[in-house]
C-alpha cells in the first residue's frame, strides 16, 4: 500500500497528472495540445498506468519500503537494498510484460535512479561534492509525489565516429551552454526517449565515455518535462496510423503501446539543487557502465512480452486445427526455450547483484550483458516462429471495416473461419496481436528496441569482452596442459 | 524483343490493360472502382509493370523464344525447355528484386503454367483426356496477348485438421457446385492470392493432395479475372495506409509494394476449353507437387530483395560514419553470406531440373525444397541484421510532415543529421527503406511471404524427409560399418 | 573443516581409500586388479579426489553443515537446506570444472542423494512405509565416512519403443529377481555409469516412470561398490589409449580424465535397511523427475569446463600471433557469451529452487531444462570456435616422441614454432589439450556427454512442454486481443 | 575407360605404384620403411585406391577427356574445360565421400592443377615466361602415367601477425636457398599435407599474397614425393592408434583413413622445367585465390561424407527402436537439411563457373566462399546431431576385445541388445562408425579440416567481404529510397 501523503495512487490519478501541462510537443508536423486523450498517443499512457495498479494490487511485487522515506513507494523508485530487491525488479518486470504486451517505459527512469545513487556517492567521495546529497532528497520527493522518472541518455551523437567535441554541430550531444549563480543551461537532443511525455521528471545523463575536451557535456540533472524549452517530437511507429481508425480490431492491441519521441532542449535550465554531476567526465563512463548494467538485465520484461507471444501463437493454433501437430507443439516449446533463456540470464544477473559502496545493489555486468545480448536475438526467432504458427493470414488479412461491412462481411464471416466453434472474429483479433508484436506497433518494442535500447549488440560485446577474465581463464588451461612450469 | 503481335509491351502498356475492367473490389469496407490510380494500389502494379520492361531491355534475361509461337514471349509465359532456361528464371527472379525491393507478383503464374504443363500430359497419357491440348492453346494465346497470370491454389482451408470434404462449410475449399454441357461452376475462396488484381487471367487449382471423396475439388481451370461472381477483399498490410499520406519518405520504397486479397468465387462459371483437371483427383497431388518444386526455388527473387536491404543497410552505415567498424563490415559479411544461401540453393536446384514426359524441365525437388527452407529463416535473420546497423532510429524516426514542417523542420534537419557530408534526408529516406523491409509494406513480402508462399516450413521438411533417401544412405554406413555382410 | 571423524579427509587419503577392494573390472577383455595405479583409469580418480582438496581449501565453497551430523560435511554429501544452498552447488560445480577441464562425476551422487530425500518422504507419507528414516541414517553414515555416492540410474533399454516387462529379455531394465526376509536381489545393467569405480557405494534407481506391470522395477537401493555379482566392463573414450603411452603431452590433459563403465548386476542382494522403494511404482517417475530436475542444472560444471576451453583458445591465439585480430577477439566473446548461459540459466534454475514437503529444496524444473538444454549445444559450438582459433595443427600434430626423437626433434622444434617468444612445446601442449576437449578424452565428457547426461535433448523438451503454463499464456493473448470476453 | 598407355589403372596398380620408393617418414619417433603395409597409414592409401576404381567403374563421373593427350583421364589430373567439367568434379567428390566416409585426398591436387594452369597462363602473358608450355607438359605427362598429385601450399608460418621475411626464422615459410644454372634449391616446411606420402608428385605453391620483400618465396614447382631432401613427419589423429589394435570393430572405418603429415624441406631440388613460377610475386595472390577458389567449393566432399553419417544416424535409430519418433525423423530432416546446403552451394559455384583467359573454367568465387564457409559449420552440427540420435552409447561402449572376450563377451552380447532381431555386433559396429566420424579419425577430415581446409573461416569472411559488390547494392537501395536523386 502507498502512503497517504502519496499525490498519485491509482493508473487513473497518474492520467489525471498528465493533463493540464504545457508541452510543446509535435506529431505529424502539428503541434498536439492534449496527449492524454489522443489516440494514437493514449495506449502509451494507459500501459504506464498499469505500473501503478499493479502496485495496488499487488504490493509485494509492484512496491518496496524506501529507506528514505520509511514507506511503501512504487518499486520502480526503489532503490536496491539487496540482491533480492534487484531480483524482484525482473519478476516485476515479466509480469508487467504479461500484462501489457509492449514496453511499460519505466524501467529507464528506475534504472537511472538506482545508477545515479551509486554514481554520484562516488563522485562525492572524491571532490567532496554534495551531488548525492541533493539527490537523495530528490529521489524522496519524488517517492512521496510518486512520480514517473523518465531517464534522458542517448544523444542524437550526429557522425558516429567522432567525439562530443568533434562534431561539426557541438549540439549533437547535449551539453551547458550558459551558467549563472543558480543553475545551468544545456542545449541538444536526446533521440528515441522512451515514454519522455508520460513522465514527470526527466534524468538528463551522458550517453558515453568522455574525456576533459568534453567536459561542459558532463552534465546530469532533473528537469520537469514541461520546463521551457523543450520540443518534443513524436516518433513514428509501424502502422501507427491504425489507432486513429474505427474500431479496436486492427490495431491488434488497442489498449496498449510503447512510446518514443525525440526530446530537443534549447537553453533548458537546471537549478543546483537539481544537478547531479557538472564536470567530473571520468565519472561520465561509470554513470554509462552502471546504468547499462541494470538496464541490461531490465529486459527480462521481454520475456513477458514474449509470453504474451506464446500465448497468442499457441491460441491460433487451436483456432487453425493444428494444435495436434507435433512440429507446432515442437515451435512452442523451442519458443518456451529462448523466451526462459532471456529470463534466466536477467534473473541470475540480478541474483548475483552486489553491493556498491553506496549500500546498492549492483547486477553482474558480465551476465547483464549476457542477458540483453540475447535480448537481441531471440525476440526476433520467437517473433518468426510466431508468424510461423499464425499462417501467411497474419499478412494478408482484410480490414476491421471489410469484417463489419454490411455487404461482404458475411463472406470474411464465412471464410475466415477456422475451426468450426471459434468465432471468426477471435481469430481474426488473435491474428490481429501477433501481427502487431511480430510487424506492427508493438514490434517497434518487442524487436527494434530490443535490439537497441539499453546499448546496441556490439557495446555488450565490447562489455562481454572486458568481463571475460581471459588471463585468469589462460592460466587454467596452462596449467592443465602443464605448459605454465615451462616459464610462459 | 516481343513480337510485334502482341498486345501488350510496355510497363505502360500492361498498366493501361488494367484499366476499365469490371471488378468487384473491397478495400477498408469501401468499393473500389479504379483499381489502378488508387494510391495504396498502384505500388503493387508499378511493380509488375517492370517485368514488361526487363523484357524489353534485356531480352536475354526477360523473355525465351516460345516453342509454341516461335517467338521471344515474356519469360514469365514460357515454359521451360532445359535447365538453362530454369536456370535463366531464377537470374530473372534475382534481377527483378534487385530493381524493385518486393514481390513483383508472376512467378505463381509462370510456376503454375509449368507445373499444369507437365501435369495435364500425364493424365491425358493416363485418362485420354485432351486438358494438355487445351492447356497449349491457352498457353500460346497468352503468350501472344502477353497477358498477366495469377495462379490460385491456396484455399482458406478453416479446420486444418479435416480434409476438404469433412469440413463444416463445404465452401472452405475450393469446388464444383454446378455442370452444364459448356462447363463447371465453381464456389469457395483462395487466400492471400499474390498479384491477382494485377492479372489477366487466374488459374484456379487445389491446394492439397485429394481423395476420391474430394473429387469435385479436383478443378484446374482458366478464368478471366473480371469474371462474374468473383469479390476481392484486398488483404492488410503493416503500414499500408501509409500510401496514402502526402509526401513519399515514410512509405519507404514509395514506388512499388506487393498486393495479396482474398479471392471470393461465388458459381463462377469455367468453359470447357479452359478446363485443365476435372475430378482425377489423383493427379491434385502432382500438379501441387511440381508447383511447389518450381515455386520452392522461385524465392530465390529474395536474393534480389536481399540484395536492396544490404545495400540500405551498408548506405545506413555509411551516413552514421560507422561503416570503418570491423562489426559492422563483418555483418555485412554475414548478410551476403546469407544472402547468397538463399541464391545458391535455388541455382543449384533448377542446374540440376530434369525433363518431364512433356519435355517441360523440372527443377531438382530435393534442392528447391532446401532452398524455400532457408528462405523461411534467413530473411529475417538478414532483416534483423539490418535493424542492428540502421540503429534504434529505424524505429522511431519522426514522420516527414515533421520534416517538412516549417515551425520545427529545421530542428529535424539539425539533429537528424549523420555524417556531416551527407543530407538528413537521404538519412532519413534510407531508414524509411530500413523499416519498409522489415516491418512495413515490403515486410509482408520479404519475411511473412517468405515464411508461407509455396508452403509453409513443415510442408519443405515433409518433402525433405521424402527425397531423403535414406535406405541408401543407411547402406552407405552399413558398408563401411562391416555390418551389410552380418544378415542385417 | 571436516569432523574428525571422518575417514576419509585429503584426496590422497580418498585414493587409498579405493585400493585393495575386490572389484570385477575389466578393460580391454581383461580383468583389472589395481584400478587405482591404472595409468588409463588413474586420471579418472584423480579428478574426484580434487573434490577433497577444493573442500579443505575452499570450504565455504566445498562443505556445508549437515542438519544430521551437525558437522561440516563435502558438499557433494549435503541435502540442500535453501535455495543458497542449491546456488552453492552449482559455484562448485564451475569451480571444479576449472581445475580438472572434465567430469569430477560425483554431481549423480548428490542428485540423487537430495531427489531421493524428498521421494522417500513423500513415499512414506502416502504408504506409511520407513524408506525416509532408513535414508536418513544412510546419509548421516556416509556424510561421517565421507563417502563418494554412485548414483545407478540408466538401465541399458534394449528396444526403446518397449517398456521395461515388454522387452524380450526381462534384464534388459534392472528388477528384483528374488526375495528374502533380508531383502531382495537384483539383476540386470546399467550402462555408461559415470564415476562408478571411484564410488564407494551405488545408489540403484529406475530409470522412467513406471507402471504395475513394472513394479519389480521400481527398486531403490544401496549396494557397495564391492558387492558381490557385480561385473564392471570399462567404457572406451576416445584417445583413450594416449594415457598408456609414455610422455604426457599427447594426452593433452594428462592429469584428469572421466570415467565410464558398464555396471552388469548378476543376483546383487541389497538388505531391508538399504532399499529406499520397493514397488512403489508411481513414485518412479517422481524420483526420476526431480533427480533431473537437480541434474540437469548441475551441467553448470560445464561452464567450468568452458572457461578452461576458452583460456586455451585465448592462449594459442596468443602464441599464434592472432590475439590481436577483430574476428579472433570476437571469437572469444562469442564463446564465452555462450559459456555464460550456461551458466546463468543454471544458477537462476537454482535461485528459484522452492522446498519440498521434506524440507529439501528442489531448483525450478522448468529453467532446469532450459540449462540442460543449451548444454547439449553450447558447448558443441564453444569447442567448435575452439577448433577455429587453434589452426589445423590442433588435427595434424605430430606425436611426442616425434617431438622428443633424437634425429627429427630439432625440426619439429624449429618448424611447430609460432611466435618467436614461447616455448615450441607450450604450443604444442596447448593445442593438445584443446584436441583432448574437442575430439580426445575429455570430449567426451564435454560433448557427448553433455548431450546425453541427464537425459538427451528431446527429454527436456518434452519437460519444456509441460511446465510451459499454455493455458495461462493463452489467457494473457486473449485479454490483450479482446477475444476473452467473446466467448471463446 | 583409360588409355592402355597409363602405368597405373587399378586401384591396386596404384597401390603397388606406392611401393620401395626411398622415403623418409616417421611416425611416433619411428622411420617407418613400408608405408603401404603399416596398418595405421594403410587406410588412408586405400581411399586414393577408390579414386582408380571408380574411374574404371564409372568412367563418366571419374574420367574425362583430356584436351591434351585425346585420352580419358582419371578427372582429378583433368583441367576443366566446361562449367559442366566443373560441376562434375563436384558429383564426383560427392560419390567418393559416400563409398568412404572420409578425404580421398586427390583434391587438392586437382585444384592445383587447374589454378596454376590459368595462372601460369597470365604470367607468361605479362612476362613472356614459358611456365605455362613447361606446366602443360607436365600435367601430359602426368595424365599419361595416371599419378597422384598432391598441393602443397600451406606453410608452417610462425608468427601469424608477421609476413614470410620478417620471420625470425626466414624458413617458416617456403623459399629459394640456392640457385644453379639447372634448377632452384628450396628449403621451409609445409604443414598438414593431406595425402603427401599416397601421391607421386607434389606441386609446391606459395600460401598468401606477397610482396616484393618476399620474392624469393614466389616459387612454383613440381618435386617427386621422394625427392632427396625432404623428410616427412606423420600427424597424430584422434584414435590413431585404434588401427594398431587388433580386430576392425573399434576403428569405426577399419578400411579407410585420411593422412595429414608435416613435409620438411631441406635444400630440395626443382629443375628448370619443372619450375612454374619463381618471382613473380604480383601473381601469388591470384595462384591462392584461384587454387582457394577451386578448393573451396571441392568440399562439397563432405556432403557425400554427411550422407554416411545421416545414414549411419538412421540406422542407430532403426537399432534402438526409436526411428517412428517425430524428433528423430525431424533430427534426420535437419541433417539433410544442412547437408545439401553444403551440396547445393558447391554446385551453383560450379555451375557459375566462368572461363579464364587460358580456356580452363573457374568457379565463382562469391559463391565457392559460401560454401566452404558453410562446410566450416555444417558438418560440427550434422555431427552433433548424430551424437543425439546415437545415445549416449556413442562414447562409452567397452571394447570389441570386451566383446570377444570368452568370459564376459556373452554380457555385453546381452546388455548392448537393442531391438531385438538386430545383432548385438552391429548395432556396436554403427555407433563407432558415429564416434569415428564425430570424435575419431574420420572426424579429422570431416569436422576440423571442414574447418581449416582451403583456409579458415576468417579467410572466407574476407572474400565474401571482396565480392559482395557494396556499391552496387547501395545504388539499388538508393535508387528505391529516392535519394540517388538527392545529390549524394
């Protein structure tokens, strides 16, 4: 249960905050002045709404007791006590993919908060800064509020292979252009930002390793999302267009979507209290390194995204007849397989968590990376195999005002039949889910996030690579092979 | 060169033949009149407008001399005369994906005439029917009228666990309700028909092997596609609506798409000169067999697609400044090694076709069933491969009314931007093409088609294990075993 | 520290504790007396009296304390108490992997130590019988004797379409022969019995689940290793006849090595107080269930395995010159990445262990397959890199007697040179003992045994299956689709 | 039928041929003076015998005509003169990989042949050198005699990250010592030469591109195996030394081996004529490509051994009663599968082949790489998969002498029963013809020369990289996006 002194309790409080703001936010090149009910927009509300029922309805998994605050705040504010507190992230996170079936756009702003903790009590450590400080009071007020935490990281970064400081535009990656007495300007963009408008604070951190050339780009700190200054504009989503037509069926999931838009900040100011690194660039890369490990392993959802996908193919199979087929029930357990695999590596990153010297827990990078690598992969293989158990319909199938048509409606009524007591309309809607997770919206979160979000597949690579302990994995086989009393 | 006999020669030409028909067209609920200007249509027709110009500017590739009419016809109509010529299909099938990134719709057709072919001389050799004969003039008909053909075999099939007569509605396949003097009428539905708007002609034939039980679904015969009692529902694709947007960037591949409705035969009528089987319903399994080897390896044209979606995702790299990375040159290599997977098993199934009894050349059934096989697999993995180097933009690009947008145009310019050398547009176009060929339009075509045209995945592994020759192979190992001479 | 009371304490105290028993074993079709100065058996037992050591020198890693004795006991010999203490299994199972490079073939003894816990608790409650009680004392004997545990489980099947009563030959599955008011004798064979030898007592099991028809095959019990009408026949590995031959290179891993027999019981007697089921054939497939459910998580050794697997591949990249090069780093990332998830789905399968009625606790059965799963290709493809980094040297070495002749030594020395800097013959270890893990002695262990161990690949599908919660995925689909409420 | 001239015609002509030549050969520190009757070598000479049969038993596919003698000639000495002569090499090496289960070994030499005939070609093109006349000759001559012609090209080259002259010992690589009016003397080691010691001449041939600095190791030539000078170690193979033993079960393939050996080269003469290339650096690359672009696609060998071992898998299955299983017939689909991958790959190589300026035909090299990259994966997993339907039998099965034993032979006749009608014997002859192929001798050449035969996998990578034509794909993906327009 939340405390009283919480402003936001239920999914229904949370849409309510979202009115009433003054953003500037832009999609299909015209400016939208109410977010909260435009339909293309609201199914990424209504699934960061369910983060908040889930914790009313079940505490345990949707809730942690603050040391901050000595209360029960939603787990997505939380910071890790415990191995156990980072394993219960993950089976948070699962069922909420379960539920949802798209991405639930918290675990950025969590994962942010929990690498920050750690980060700026470091930092403070060695300059005796006060950054952790104020960070502390910050992540209480926001535990109180209980507000959403959007983490801002990924710079647009222009030309890939220069530096901050190389670009021909210095605001390619976000940086300080002004300081006065009471806080600091920044300017730049930060690209793909998952559920940015259905937040209420936004974590503005570095995207990368920097060097004191880069030094004003060394800046982290909250802003408001309707501070002044900021344009956002909506990305394009696969058949994003479909939420704007009549009727619930071919959007496949109607309720639920994900969210990213591209956050463009001109001269938005940062007040002290609010900044939470300004300069210390060798901390820049742990910043990175800490919030990707969480992050990495945060995936796991994917795996209840992935069961929804299981689900919806093993349904359609039951529909088409073949659900006796021994190669079908084969694809589901091979799909059952790799989904448990993403699952299993998250879960034993985050049991291996240890403490930093803050007092959070900190997943095993190697096995986080481990974990989001085949967050890479196997989504897309559960993803075919879907297609595979769906039928070629899935791609072919006539429109929701074809099905409602007073003239043919009758004819898909008949032909798309399956087995004889299922509606064709259940099959056409099953039909209608896999291909929104497999083609459509939903598949921007399944598979294209997947594959990029929290780091593409090489930067695990080059993390695998740093963890793999090869000196220490050498000096095992010498000394099996007894080549290291030859003095190698 | 085509002969100047026939009606149709250019692009232009075949898309003026489309014209004022009377069709029964659904879209979205609505009927359509004018197929051909119809923005979210004419895509799919632009596409087979190109294979009257390949014919046309590269005749060696484009057409083969007909033994029939003795002259060049579109290779698409010809039926094969030595493996070089089923060879010469699958160079075609690269060309034409290379130049249009999607499927360009006759190769069910030019399967289908080859397949019928050889099939209608066996039974004619077996029953004394004269189908063989009827099928050469209709074949020589349409090699002089140039015409289009689509050929519809896959039935709706409702419960896949019963066969064609068990089902509930006897109309879930596809059959003769009705006999005159002058022919048969049909009744039933054929699914994702590929190109069948865009066709002349569609020829109608089982989907599966028959018993007699299933005799009056034994028809193989020739209809006009504006015959009466035929509706078309037009099928759904991801991002289709997207056609009928202003500006042409968000489409991705703006120019061509694929096309698949459903065709809905309500007593429509086949005379008997078009008549190609009529109840010898032993034969439905070779005339399905054959088409399917030569379709099987007809995916080779993905090969070609596979080719435009390297080349976006080597140009992606290029303009991110990431293409010196060994990572990404070596998926690069992986790609094409895919690719030319693909490419490969089909060559080496139609080098090693065989001559029928018709003299018609069959490809190597085993091998085009490998083939088809990897084309259920490494398209995505090639598509998936794509997604990694194009980054997470591919997903979340802003729409191009954005981009154009006067109020905040210019800060898409300024941040989208990649290497600096290189136009945010042509940025943003490339990505578009990205999306369009792994989750968009040509998606449908490039994965889902993939994954079910000429059959299923199982229905390649059924024929792999029957051409697998396995008592051979056993007494290969028995021999060197020392086992053969025990009495085993 | 282990209780002073314990017999057996060092390896070396383990070793001689295996001599001068009277063993039937034979070997190359002669009987074997000292197994224990056998240099092809020798390797087999050094490698289980690492586990003494590990527990001496690691004991947080190696022991645990007994809730029976009181006193720290070998871990091998404890019954988990928590889900940590099934975590702590699967550390020393990586551990030990890493110092011998093969099985250390004690991981049967101790599943079936803890699945036989729990089966005879349940037993014994349903049956009012004592199996339970009599187990106890077992375990408290040989946790204070400090004795290695054989578990008996693979009966050698015969005709596997066949159930045990249905086979021609009734010893085809091991039964009960005889009775007696002492106890009962058994007959039959259990084949491929790792570490059987080096055992001081077997645990007899059934093999799959039984029916009435089977009940004088549900027999559990224990025999010792010595007990009279006990045939042992040694199995063959490959290369495994290096290990007779002077030098220690060729071997590759001259140390260490597994051990597998056949184990055929002609009229063995197991006394009341040792039998722990005795027709209770429903309880077959419960035993045998959770034994591989311990069992197949505990394939994590082969993590360890790996990581020796990899610092080979590391080192003879190094003494190569290749170190450096992209594909060869990435090699070793992609190696260990595999390596880890192994590890990882382990470690979360032991995580999520739950208590059963007795107390004991059972790793999650579902994530447990998933483990077993990927070791039975994991490491297929680990040491296949492994073959890639070495050179086709690691196939085509010389032997080292060539290396160590007095008139062509000098050429192998000058020409097998790699980088100028190490030692000919460190080369030439290296690529040894990668040859002896992917083709030699330890392959077996490593591969085929991976393969096989715990049950073949189709056997955890098929466990896959039915912990996949369809029924409740399914449900998810729908409420997303909105077909629940159609219904359906 | 080959010519009445030809020294050798049968397979035991040929093996005749082999005797009382002046070799110097050891083997386990041994000079070994009888190559032909050593039981451990004599397999490896009784697989080149198969190349003389079945020349003489299926002159179509072992023989061609020769455009330089007017004779038929066994096809490995015969220079291709078609896209036809190149695809039967192809069936031929697929047919001898049936009958032997492993490398016949004359491959390499065909592939020599025919890349120095066109390469030898251009050089005196360029430098009005007479290499191509003197080669001509030779390859006449040596069709007229029928001799076995062995490639030796790769080095033994030391310290990989360095070129040949910067060695620290300039022998690890081929070259020039010594020069005299008749001739050149060479001196180095080539490495893991398969089948030196079973052929009558061996052509040595530079490894890799060269520069000038390198000119001295720019040397083509012909030597006769049993030229003075050279000295040749024997390579170890897993279970060498089985062959030693009496009885022919435990081999696995009593009857045929491959041979790989180290041919040491110590001031070894090549006379003028014999000579093909010396310093012409510029064309040791093109020498390479050719001879790695013929040899590439020659490893379409292996599908022939894949077809023993898929059938030796299905024979196990037939054994242990398992054949009726869905996953066991599924498991024997993928195989095939991935076995005619292998098969179809090579032959669309070959079938592209294309006509070098000299007239003989030469594959594509795109597609050559392809395949031999595939052969670097497939055969590991077609492997494993036998593994899985072997049982875990496969490495743990006693000894034939066990077997034979007059006192426990009639328990292992007993316990080793699988279904019952099939002998005891048998069913142990197929599994160690599975372990033979997947961990024994025969797994040399069908797992890590697949590997590293014709150059390792990266060598492969890097081809692919220089044929995938980069700039042409990216102008199709331009040309679709619509910005080749754009100016970029």
């Amino acid at each position: 249960m939340l405390t009283t002194a919480t402003t936001i309790q239920t999914g229904a409080d949370y849409i309510d905050s979202l009115r009433n703001r003054n953003l500037t936010v832009y999609l299909f090149g015209e400016r939208i002045d109410n977010i909260v009910d435009h339909p293309l927009i609201r199914p990424s509300i209504n699934v960061v709404a369910c983060t908040f029922d889930l914790a009313l309805e079940d505490p345990e998994l949707g809730t942690a007791v603050s040391p901050f605050t000595g209360d029960r705040v939603n787990r997505f504010l939380h910071i890790a006590q415990s191995a156990e507190d980072v394993v219960m992230q993950n089976r948070m996170q699962r069922r909420l993919g379960q539920l949802t079936g798209t991405c639930f756009q918290r675990c950025v702003g969590m994962d942010a908060f929990n690498a920050l903790f750690s980060t700026t009590f470091e930092i403070d450590r060695q300059f005796g800064t006060s950054y952790h400080h104020h960070f502390r009071t910050f992540i209480a007020h926001m535990q109180r509020q209980n507000c959403v935490i959007g983490g801002a990281m990924t710079d647009v970064k222009g030309d890939r292979s220069l530096a901050p400081h190389q670009q021909a535009d210095p605001d390619l990656y976000v940086h300080i252009t002004r300081r006065t007495p009471d806080g600091v300007y920044v300017t730049g963009a930060k690209a793909h930002q998952t559920g940015c408008l259905n937040s209420h604070y936004l974590l503005i951190m570095p995207t990368l390793r920097l060097t004191e050339a880069d030094r004003d780009y060394a800046i982290v700190g909250a802003i408001p999302v309707d501070a002044p200054g900021i344009t956002y504009i909506y990305g394009r989503q696969s058949c994003d267009t479909r939420s704007l037509e009549p009727g619930t069926m071919d959007a496949g999931n109607a309720r639920f979507g994900g969210q990213e838009a591209m956050v463009i900040l001109d001269e938005v100011f940062i007040p002290n209290d609010l900044i939470f690194m300004d300069g210390e660039y060798d901390y820049a890369s742990m910043l990175v390194e800490r919030f990707t490990c969480y992050h990495r392993r945060s995936y796991v959802c994917k795996s209840g995204v992935g069961d929804v996908l299981i689900g919806a193919a093993a349904t359609i199979a039951d529909y088409n007849g073949t659900d006796k087929a021994s190669h079908i029930k084969d694809k589901l357990v091979e799909m059952t397989f790799l989904n448990e695999t993403i699952y299993s590596t998250g879960i034993a990153a985050s049991h291996s968590a240890i403490p930093t010297e803050s007092g959070a827990y900190l997943p095993d990078d190697l096995l986080a990376n481990v974990c989001k690598h085949h967050v890479t992969k196997l989504p897309y293989e559960i993803a075919r195999l879907a297609q595979d158990l769906a039928g070629g319909l899935v791609a072919t199938l006539p429109s929701e005002a074809d099905f409602r048509s007073e003239v043919i409606g009758h004819l898909l009524e008949k032909y798309l039949k399956g087995r004889a007591d299922v509606p064709t309309e259940a099959r056409m809607r099953i039909l209608r889910l896999i291909e929104n997770m497999t083609l459509g919206r939903n598949a921007v979160g399944y598979l294209t996030e997947s594959m990029h979000g929290a780091g593409s597949p090489q930067a695990q690579r080059i993390q695998i690579a740093r963890q793999s302990r090869l000196a220490f994995k050498k000096d095992l086989a010498k000394t099996l092979a007894g080549v290291l009393t030859m003095g190698d």
